[in-house]
C-alpha cells in the first residue's frame, strides 16, 4: 500500500521494472447517501460529487509534495475519471487501516489505493474492474545474500500492514522476524536504516524506491511473484457507482487518455505493453 520521478534514467528503469497498469476515481459531498448508493448530484445542477480516499504515502501512486498537495498517477487517473464522468472530484487522504471502515461508514464514496482485489476484502466492499496489475518483490541490500526462501526467523523482514505482502510473509514464513509499519514509506526509511533486512514490497512502490537516492544501494531479489495481483476501484458493497467507474475506465484506454497519464510515471504509451507484466 508508498516521491517523485527525478530523470529520464530513472523513467527508463521503471519501464522496465514495473508491470501492468490500468485506472481509477473520484468523490462525494457531506451529506451520507442511503445505503448502496454514492451521491446524488447537487440541488440545481446535474454535476455529481464523488468523495474519493486515498492513501498518500504510495509513491508513484499516490502521495504528496512539498507543499502537500496530493500528486501521482493515482491522482491523474482520479481527475481524467471524474472529467469523463462530468463528476465533481473530492480526493482526501486517509490512514491505510482506515480506507475500508471509513467507506462502510459513509465517510467517503470510493477507495483508490492501490488496494488489491482478494476474497477477504470482497466480503467487505464491491471493487471496480481492475485498474493496475501488480506483483510482489523482495528488496534488500546490495550483496547480501537473501531471497525469498530464507530463514526469516532470524532476519528482521519488513512489509506495510494488512497488505498482500504482509499476508504471504505471515502464510510462507509463520516464524519469521516480521516488522509491519503503517506506510510504505516508514517501511523503506527501516530498510534504508539497516532497522531491517529485507521487505516484501509491491514491484510498483520497489521499482519507483530502487531508483531513489537512498535505493541506489539496494537491489530486487529473484524474480517477481504473485504477479497475478490486481487492484480497484473499492465502493460499498451494491452502489452502482463501480459500473459509472467501469465505463468511464474503459473509455479513458480506448481514447488513449490512460497511456497519455501513464507515460510520464512508466515509461510507456501502450496500454496492451502496460498490462503485460514487464519483469
């Protein structure tokens, strides 16, 4: 579950490490629609209100810049969804252990958070078609001698909580010496630390990592797994919201307004090149 891009070298290096990708939302406004259903447009007009919830530590994704304003792929992909939907788009920030309560609860309309598609979640709240195809890496230092078949029971190991990552350390690994952190970036800041080893990351937060100044000494370990990872749109469970989202999604890549958005992030203009899993 997450800076900026600094040079040409290092889009290239993303192009290559990053797999498929696809798109996302938007927002509403303060008053709590009936359950199942997102909000209605506002009295007088017919532009609708989408209250989206990100979570803003999910460099190249989602995450803010020096003067705070949300900025990323996610972000661009919010605002081309919600002009083709001719919706108001409302984006707040919000912690990652909160997104699925806060929706449930009528806080906010959708989830764009690089939130993976799983049977668990799935009982909780409906997801959209997806919008980025991921997987998982293990990033660790330079040298160091470690994969993902090592004895973590005595090798301190990182992942961001309540994310595909932590489960398959929890799952492959049940003795090991795991360190869970509320965002991606307190995660990478324990790597680079020496705090911890080694972290099971999503390829597409590690790709961006690996190319930072502070990644430069760290490296991906083997080959990326459970490449089949999906993530989406999350809306209450019922809201006919997730079919507005999935026609205003497959428009933006049938016009080649998603490859426009994705190029500057991924180093691609070919959305069909973009779903094929570039290891």
């Amino acid at each position: 579950m997450t800076t900026a891009l600094k040079s040409k070298s290092k889009w290239a290096l993303l192009s290559v490490a990053l797999s498929g990708l696809m798109l996302t939302a938007c927002n509403s406004n303060n008053n709590a629609p009936a359950e199942g259903e997102s909000a209605a447009p506002e009295a007088g007009g017919s532009e609708q209100t989408i209250r989206i919830a990100t979570e803003s530590s999910y460099k190249p994704l989602s995450y803010t810049d020096a003067d705070g304003k949300l900025i990323g792929f996610e972000i661009d992909l919010i605002h081309a969804l919600c002009d083709e939907m001719k919706a108001k788009c409302d984006i707040s920030s919000q912690e990652w252990d909160g997104l699925i309560p806060g929706l449930q609860a009528k806080k906010f309309d959708a989830i764009i958070a690089g939130m993976s598609i799983t049977p668990e979640r799935l009982e909780k709240v409906d997801f959209t078609d997806p919008y980025l195809t991921n997987g998982l890496v293990l990033v660790a230092k330079k040298g160091d001698n470690i994969s993902v078949d090592s004895d973590f029971s005595t090798i301190p190991v990182g992942a961001q909580r309540a994310t595909i990552a932590a489960q398959y350390i929890e799952e492959t690994h049940p003795k090991a010496k795991l360190n869970l952190y509320d965002t991606q970036e307190n995660a990478y800041l324990d790597l680079a630390s020496g705090r911890i080893r080694a972290l099971f990351s999503d390829k597409v937060t590690a790709a961006y990592w690996l190319t930072s100044e502070e990644g430069k000494a760290f490296e991906q370990k083997g080959a990326e797994f459970k490449s089949d990872d999906t993530m989406g749109i999350a809306v209450r469970k019922g809201d006919a919201l997730a079919g507005k989202f999935n026609t205003a999604l497959a428009t933006l890549k049938q016009s080649g307004k998603y490859d426009e958005i994705s190029a500057p992030y991924f180093g691609t203009t070919s959305t069909a090149a973009a779903q094929a899993a570039a290891n």
